[in-house]
C-alpha cells in the first residue's frame, strides 16, 4: 500500500491541463478589458437637449452649454492683454450672465456681477509672477433668507494660451458653469450659503486672475471653499486631482453626490509629488487664501491640450451632460453643507478614496485605513501559517520540510519579482539611450509588448523551470504553485506594512489583491478545495476578477491622463514612468495569475512567448510603427521666437557689444533633434553654437516662463533676418541712490509688450537684498538669476521698481548686475514676417509649434 507521499507523486502527473487551453486562458482575461474595464472608463449619460428641460426642468441641460462654448471659441485664443480676452470674452460671458439674472427667481436669490480689475506680484515657484490690470468676471449668487455670510467659491478660467481657442482648457468649464448658475437661479433650489462664481480671466499667465481675487476682492473674505474647475486634456470625465488639504468632510460630500464618480488617492498624492507637470488655481486658493477645496479637471485627449487642435469640434457631446449633472449635484449639497459655516472645526485629516470602475465611489478616513491595513496584514499571516501547518497532514510531509519549499519559493518568486523588474529598467533605459522612447506616445498598444510582457516573462519563467525541475520529488503541482501565490502575497503584505509605516495612503492599493487573495484561500481551506488538483481554481479565479477589473481600469485611466503629458515634459526619462508604473500594478496582479500557466503543459513554451514577444516590440519601436508622433492627434510640441538681440557693454554709456536676430527653438520634449534632420540638412538654415551661454543669462535666448528656464539645455537659435521691432521693451534708469557706503538702490522703469520676462543677475560681489517685488525670493536664498515676469491686460503703464544692492565693502567701481528684459508679443500674429513664416512651413505635419515675436535686451549697471 502506498503511503500519503507516494500518492501525491503519482496525482503529479495528472494535474497538468493541456496547452491548447492556455490561449483561452489568456483571452479571457483580454476580453474582460475589452468588454468591461474600456466601456466603464468612457461610460457617459446621454446629452440633454432643450426639449428635455420642459419635461425635466431643474436639471442640466448639455446643449444649452454647448451652444454656449460654440460661441466662446469662436473668438478664438484668448490670451491676457489680447482684444479677444479682455474686450470680446469679457462681453460674452457679461451678456450671458445677464440673461440668466433676467430669467433668474430674484425673489429666491440676490444675485450680483462685477468685473474685478487687479494688479499685484507674488512668488510662484522661482518666479516673482507680476500682473497688471488682469480681468475677473465674478457673479455672487446668495439666498434671501442667507443668516450666513459663508460663501462656496466656483472657478474655472477663461482665458487661453497662444494658437488655441481654448475650447477644453478651460472654456468648456466656464459653459457649464454658466449653466449650473442657470439651473440654480431658475428653480427653487435651496441654497442656505452663497456661491461666488469665479470666470478668472488670467489663469495661463499663470495663476495670477485665481491669486488676484483670493488677495484682494471684497467677497473673498467669506469664501470657506473652493471647487476648481480646470482641464489637462478636451472633455471626457473629469478627475479629482486633489481635495482638502485635511478637510475629509469635502470628500463626503463628493462621494454622496456625484454621480458619475472618478477620484483616486493615488492620483492625488502624485499630482502633490509633482509627477504631472501642470499646476492649478486650486495651489492659489490654499496658499494664500488658506482655504479647502476639490481640485477637478477632465484629461481625455491630452494631446491637444495647450495647442491649436484644442478645438470645439472634438469635445464628446456627452461630456457636456457628465460633468454638468456632477457639478449641479455636488454644488448643492455644498451649498447647503453645514460643514461650509466653520470649515476648521473639521479639519481632522486626510480621506482614502476611490472608485471603481466609475460604477461607485469608496471612501474613509485615514485612520480607518490603517487599521483595516493592519487587520488584513494580520489576516493574510495567520492564514498563510495555518496553510502550511495544515498542509503537513493532507501531504504526509514534515512541517519543517513544508516551510523549508516555502522559504525556497519565496526566493524564487523573489528572484522573479527582481527579475521582472530588471528586464522593465533596462528595457526602458535602453530606448531612452539609442533614442526610440515615446513610441507608446500615439499608440499606448505598445506598452504591452514593452512593458507587460516582459513582467509576465520575468514573473513566470522562473515558476516553470522550477516545477520542471522538482516534479519527482517535490511538493504536488497544485500546492506548490499555491504556496508560489502565498509567498507573493506574503510580500505585498511586509510591502503594505511598510508603507503604513510611511502613513502613504494609497497603500489600499495592495490591501484590495492581498484581501481577495486571502478570501479565496479561506474559501478553499473550508471547502477543502485546495486538496485537489484543479478544483481550488474556481474560487480563486473567480476572486482575481474583481481585482483585475479594478487594476486594469487604474492602468488605462493612468495611461489616458499620463502617456500624452510625456509630450510636455524633456528632463526626465518617460519610459522610466510608464515602464514601472506598469510594472507596480504587474505585480500586484499578475503574480495571482501568470503562475497559473504553470498548471498548462508547455509551460516554459508558453511563458517564453511573452520573453519573444517583448524582442518583437523593441524591434517595432525602431520602425516607423513605432515612432511617437501623429499629424493633429499627436503632434510633437514646440515652442518658436522670432527675435531681435541687444547686448550692451558695461561702460558709462552701455554702447553696444553686439545685435543679431534669428528663430529661438525650444523643443519641449524628450526628442530635442527630432526635427534637425528636416531644418538643417539642405536648407539654408544652421543652427547656431552656445558661445553666448558664458556671458548672456539664459544663453540669451528670449524665455517665456520658468518652464522655459529649465528646457534651456535643449533650446537653440537659429540666425535669420529681423523681426517686426514695434513695441521693444526699454528700460530707463530713473535714479542711482547711495543709501550707505556698501548699500545703493537702483529706480528702474521697464516698458514693452504685455508680456515680458525680467531677469537680474548681480556681479562680482554684490548681494540683491531688498526689492519693490514680494521680498520671498530673497529671504528664500534663491539663487540669481532673479525672475520678474511681467504681464498686463488693459493697462500698459510702465513698470517701476527698486533693486538694493549691498557689497563687502564701498568700492562700486564697475558694473553692479547684469539684468536681460525679453519681450512677447504672443498675441500680434499680423506683425509676424513672411521669412519667419517660410522658416515655420519647413516644420513637418506632426509637430505643432507655438510661435510669436520677441526680443532679448541685455545691459550691465
């Protein structure tokens, strides 16, 4: 008679299912993306018209809004200083205002408009960000029985930057602002708060319409919270990019009320950590305002954001109805929140929360998540010992032999997590190195060949060849691709203890695969499932179906929002984000899956095909399939100047040292010399050298912004003739004063263009101390060059400034700083001369580039 061992080695050889039903495996799991996680990321209700609102009154109505943004776009890109923001847009949006007062219940509601005009300066990032006469439309909406002064602040803006009409970022917003305001006025709504509607016209300058009303209108003062409205992309679901800071209440109100949910924690806490390369009013309303808020913007279609494809025509209709319904409902159970009247008195910290598939919306507190954490990393530990305590007695083997597998398969499932890992690492530095990255960047499909398959590989070979290997005299197929799963398990959950320890939040992510796992256990465990060959399957797969929806659905929303902001950044290695982004959530899911194939025969054939099919998809990314950019829908970005250069000596006279012109090039992302090839090869154009970066700030090249500043190593001038030379900036030395033997204070006045970049560097040993702007900088040591931007929209009076400058000692022989004044003229495309336009024809059809006419000025005082 053979014993409980003898028998386990023979069961063995019947526990393999045949080959051919590994494809089937496979697609199943494919269909369920396609079938379920893709549909559930684009669901959208249908488009309410006009009709509708006599059957339903009281609700949003989609086409009213978009009637709306028709005509908003139609005035094309409204960029601060222009006729089209300050005069046109300010008009329209005045006028349609006013007729949802004249239709309004002003018996209900008090309701009034002002056009707020504002200048001031702050520090925004390095910069000392300086706005002149900036323009807000702002409505105050308050109930006629209000017993509170407490206010809940809409915002969004208007405003566009050069070339785009601004049709996503953020035009569609303010439309459906207007009509949430509509719907409100229009029907006994009740409302117990007022609501300031904030339709910022200065937001892509940036941020300064936002920090204008939060600092100086009169109604600010009682605004307790903020929902900020803003765009990454052109319609789609808006997503929550941040909520609070530690204000949990809001997420409450947004989990109960909105209807078509999609907010996640993770992204949140990335978005804080700066992995998306964008900033929204929302950062203004709690820096200086200190004030909580929801931070929402909609990012399908990123491609087009900031270029001139943003366009009315390719927002999906049902967008307008999505977030319109979102907003209506959210804005009233804020409205009427009693929460809004003394917002400190819930400030208890942070929310976990998420939705899933957009079907609902899970959220809770912080401090209950840590301890469901640690309840189910206690769980998971105790199920795992009582596993293989259990199993001595159904094997016929000893316990330390079974703990002794177990070690060994958690170092092989180990080596196989480092392994996957490595190959992802390498994968991505190799094709950031030989300059094939991107090639996702239109066609995301190839991310599963890159990125996927090499983890499946990694994950798995090494599984296969080790029960190959074993098979004799090792532990049953089954229990040994079992105790594979706990072992990896076990290290998700030392993962999930850790970053408890961190207080990371979005440790839930791993809490969801490590608690379905355990269930499925527990289940097998009762049912003695788990002592047969196949049978402990059924629980198990039918348990990995809710996580692998869930996962997918983050990795595809992670794609939509991330893979087109790659084509705005250049500093950093893309296929290093995407690569182990894809990598983290591999190996919270597919490590319960991929060694399941071990169970097919031909195991090791099969999992090799993923390895195979990697080497495939490395070789597309070097043929055309693979390069990165398409004509309209994904275009390679660029920024173009059309400039005139002055350098001035150090003399008493500041004479002259040098003047040229030419075509500034700022490629913005990580394909700097994608075009060379096209511009310079047999052209009578060349591309200058960088001798002027020794002596010139900033190279001498005319930068725009401080996203300019840090692209400058891939930035580079090209000669041509001179521009149009209207309105160059000037600057007057209006006094020199001694205040002290080491101090003088310098009066100087700058004019030009409504936008217009200042920066000051001081010399030999002289210390900028004391300044006309926000004295932050200088407290902050940031290091000079010091940067003044400057803009302004209906009044073009010269800028006036003081610089005090302290030296070691009281020789002031000799220049005391060096300061560069670059002018934009971003909005005057009439002035622009037909040699630039021919220069901008040689650009080829995928890259879209945003030019204007400039100038760099340099003198040394």
């Amino acid at each position: 008679m053979n014993s409980k061992y003898e028998n386990m080695k023979i069961i063995y050889n019947r526990s393999k299912i045949g080959w051919y039903w590994a494809p089937l495996f496979v697609s199943f799991w494919f269909l369920l993306f396609y079938l379920v996680v893709m549909p559930s990321f684009h669901r959208m209700p249908p488009l309410k018209t006009l009709q509708d609102e006599q059957q339903e009154p009281g609700q949003f109505i989609g086409e009213r809004a978009e009637s709306t943004l028709l005509k908003l776009t139609k005035i094309g890109p409204k960029v601060v200083g222009s006729a089209a923001n300050e005069q046109v847009a300010v008009q329209l949006l005045l006028g349609e205002i006013s007729d949802i007062i004249d239709g309004a219940r002003t018996d209900l509601f008090d309701i009034q408009k002002d056009v707020q005009i504002a200048s001031g300066n702050y520090l925004l990032w390095s910069m000392v960000n300086v706005y002149q006469s900036v323009q807000n439309v702002v409505v105050k909406v308050s109930p006629r029985n209000a017993t509170s002064e407490a206010t809940l602040l809409i915002n969004s803006h208007f405003d566009s930057v050069p070339a785009s009409s601004g049709a996503g970022d953020s035009g569609m917003m303010c439309v459906i602002m207007l009509e949430v305001l509509r719907v409100i006025t229009k029907y006994e709504t009740p409302l117990t708060y007022s609501l300031v509607f904030l339709f910022n016209g200065a937001e892509e300058n940036p941020l300064q319409g936002s920090h204008a009303f939060i600092t100086q209108h009169p109604w600010a003062k009682n605004v307790k919270a903020v929902v900020n409205l803003d765009s990454a992309g052109s319609g789609g679901r808006e997503i929550l990019f941040q909520s609070g800071p530690d204000h949990p209440w809001l997420m409450k109100y947004y989990g109960k009320h909105i209807e078509h949910p999609f907010a996640s924690t993770i992204g949140e806490e990335l978005f804080q950590a700066g992995f998306i390369p964008s900033e929204t009013d929302y950062r203004i309303f709690r820096d200086f305002g200190k004030i909580p808020g929801l931070d929402m913007a909609q990012v399908l279609n990123g491609y087009v954001y900031h270029t001139k494809y943003d366009r009315f025509n390719i927002i999906p209709r049902r967008t307008y109805q999505l977030t319109g319904d979102n907003l209506l409902s959210l804005i009233k159970a804020l409205g009427n929140a009693p929460e809004l009247e003394d917002p400190a008195k819930y400030a208890e910290g942070h929310m976990i929360f998420f939705d899933v598939l957009g079907w609902f919306f899970i959220y809770y507190p912080e401090s209950v998540g840590v301890i469901i954490n640690i309840c189910v990393c206690v769980l998971v530990l105790v199920t795992i010992v009582v596993y293989i305590w259990s199993m001595a007695s159904n094997t016929g083997m000893f316990r330390r032999r079974i703990f002794a597998k177990f070690g060994i398969l958690a170092a092989l499932q180990l080596c196989g997590v480092c392994l996957s890992l490595g190959l992802v690492i390498s994968i991505a530095f190799f094709l950031d190195g030989v300059g094939l990255s991107m090639s996702w960047f239109s066609q995301t499909w190839m991310i599963f060949g890159l990125y996927f398959c090499p983890m499946f590989f990694g994950l798995g070979i090494l599984p296969a060849i080790y029960f190959s290997r074993t098979k004799e005299h090792g532990l049953p197929l089954g229990y040994g691709i079992q105790l594979l799963m706990h072992s990896h398990c076990l290290i998700l959950t030392v993962i999930t203890i850790l970053m408890i320890s961190f207080n990371i939040r979005s440790a839930f992510i791993l809490l969801i695969c490590i608690g379905f796992y355990t269930i499925s256990v527990l289940i097998n465990m009762a049912t003695c499932a788990h002592k047969t060959n196949f049978l402990w399957l059924i629980p198990h797969c039918i348990l990995q179906i809710l996580p692998f929806l869930f996962y997918a659905y983050c990795c595809y929303a992670f794609y939509v929002v991330f893979a087109p902001m790659q084509g705005r950044e250049s500093s950093s290695n893309p296929e290093l984000l995407i690569g182990l982004y894809t990598a983290l959530f591999c190996l919270l899911l597919s490590p319960f899956l991929v060694p399941l194939l071990c169970l097919f025969r031909k195991s090791k054939t099969i999992i090799s095909l993923f390895g195979i099919c990697t080497l495939i998809f490395i070789i597309l990314a070097a043929t055309p399939v693979g390069f990165p950019y398409v004509e309209k829908t994904a275009v390679q970005r660029f920024f173009s100047v059309h400039t005139t250069r002055t350098f001035h000596n150090g003399d008493a006279a500041s004479s002259v040292n040098h003047t040229d012109s030419g075509y500034y090039v700022m490629p913005v992302d990580r394909h700097p010399k994608s075009v060379d090839s096209i511009l310079f090869e047999n052209t009578d154009y060349t591309k200058a050298n960088r001798s002027d970066c020794e002596t010139e700030i900033m190279c001498g090249f005319p930068i725009y912004s401080t996203r300019w500043v840090k692209a400058v190593p891939n930035g580079y001038w090209v000669p041509g003739p001179e521009p149009n030379k209207d309105y160059l900036p000037s600057l007057r030395i209006i006094s020199k004063e001694s205040t002290s033997e080491t101090n003088i204070i310098f009066t100087l006045e700058v004019s030009g263009p409504d936008h217009t970049s200042i920066f000051i560097e001081p010399l030999a040993d002289a210390k900028l101390v004391d300044w006309t702007f926000t004295r932050e900088p200088l407290e902050k040591n940031l290091p000079p060059p010091h940067y003044v931007y400057w803009s302004y929209a209906l009044d073009p009076t010269p800028l006036r400034f003081n610089l005090e400058f302290e030296h070691e000692n009281a020789d002031w022989s000799g220049t005391t700083f060096r300061i560069a004044i670059m002018g934009h003229r971003i909005h005057d495309d009439m002035f622009i001369e037909e040699d630039y336009r021919e220069f901008l024809a040689k650009f080829p059809p995928w890259a879209h580039v945003n030019s204007w006419i400039g100038s760099y000025t340099s003198w040394q005082l």
